[in-house]
C-alpha cells in the first residue's frame, strides 16, 4: 500500500467530528469521508466539502456541481474519476450538514488540520492543484484583502509563481454562484479557456 492509500484509508475510517469533534457540535450524521487519488496523480481537485448528493453516493462531485466544473475542466466523467491521474482533495472529507438557510455548512477543521498535509505528503508527482473556494484558497494560498474575488482576479500571477506544485484559484461550481459569474464575465473568458488547456497538458503527461 502506498503512502497516499495509507492515508486515505485511515481517513475513510476517521470518526473525529462525530465522536470526538474539537470545534463545535459533532458531526450530525455518521461520517462518509470521500476521497481520490494515488501517487501517479499530476492534477489535484483542492475542494471544499462533499454535498449530500456526494454523500449519499459516496462519488465526489456527482451533482450539478460536478457537471459544471468537469466542463470548466473540458473532462469527461472517466478521465475526472480516473484517480491515477486526478486527485480530489477536499478540506472537509466529510458532507458538513446543512446550515439554517438549506446551505451546506463549512468543512469542519478537524479534518484539514489531522489528514491534509499527510494527503498531499502523498501525491509526489503532483504538477497542479486546482484551489476551489475560500477554505481551500485560504489553506493553500492564505487570505487576501477582497476575499475570493480579489484572489481568482489574480489567478494569473498565482499559476505563474515558482512553485511546485504550482496552483489555480477557482470559485466553487455551485449554482450559488451564478451571480458571481454573471457578475465576472472575465472568468469564462480568460481564466476557463487557460484552464482547459492547463488540465488537458497535465492529464496528457500523467
């Protein structure tokens, strides 16, 4: 067993949010931690949490979500779940609940601060992380002044950076953030078409 299916198979059998949580109410429903990966993966998904519809099914991203980031992404469902090239990530494995609105809760904490380093510790080919919302882009790249906004605006400069692996902001795929689209046309326009030929590039070499 490699060192990345160590650790996702502790993590698959992590019961801390339910029975021991260190921030707040336990976790309101058994724990299902979702995620993908292996050692030969080039690309990593650095999500927030799994949804309901993930939680039921067990698959991350199997919702509208997922549709429309795989077309953000250009890829089709075999290739996004084909773990030995991509990586789902996400800062919560675990469906969080739903807040008082209908929404879903934050990822809980427990879980980045106990099994993320030791995770990504066991992606050693890894090439490029894909930074999806705030929780994600605050762990992997700290806070910027304007929030998420001001942090994908600058996607550009971040990709170019001098690191490995390197890193791209992106907001969340949630229809909740229709407006946030409608309202940053330069997002379809600039960031997705460099995306897409991004993801093809790493996908091709893994």
């Amino acid at each position: 067993m490699t060192p990345f299916e160590s650790t996702a198979a502790a993590l698959r059998a992590c019961r801390i949010c339910r029975d021991a949580p260190r921030y707040g109410a336990r976790l309101p429903q058994e724990p299902k931690p979702i995620v993908q990966g292996s050692t030969s993966a080039r690309l990593a998904i650095a999500s927030q949490a799994p949804g309901n519809r993930a939680h039921q099914s067990g698959i991350p991203f199997m919702d509208p979500s997922g549709i429309r980031l795989r077309s953000w992404l250009g890829l089709s469902e075999p290739d996004f779940y084909d773990a030995e090239r991509l990586a789902i990530v996400p800062m919560g494995a675990c469906f969080p609940g739903l807040d008082a609105k209908g929404g879903d809760k934050p990822p809980r904490r427990e879980c980045a601060e106990h099994w993320r380093e030791a995770l990504f510790a066991g992606l050693p080919e890894m090439d490029l992380v894909l930074v999806i919302g705030q929780y994600a882009q605050a762990w992997h790249l700290g806070r910027v002044e304007g929030g998420l906004t001001a942090m994908v605006r600058n996607w550009r400069a971040i990709l170019e950076e001098p690191r490995r692996p390197r890193v791209l902001p992106l907001p969340h795929p949630s229809w909740r953030n229709n407006g946030w689209l409608r309202t940053n046309p330069w997002f379809a326009d600039e960031l997705l078409p460099v995306l897409k030929e991004e993801v093809s590039r790493v996908m091709r070499r893994g």
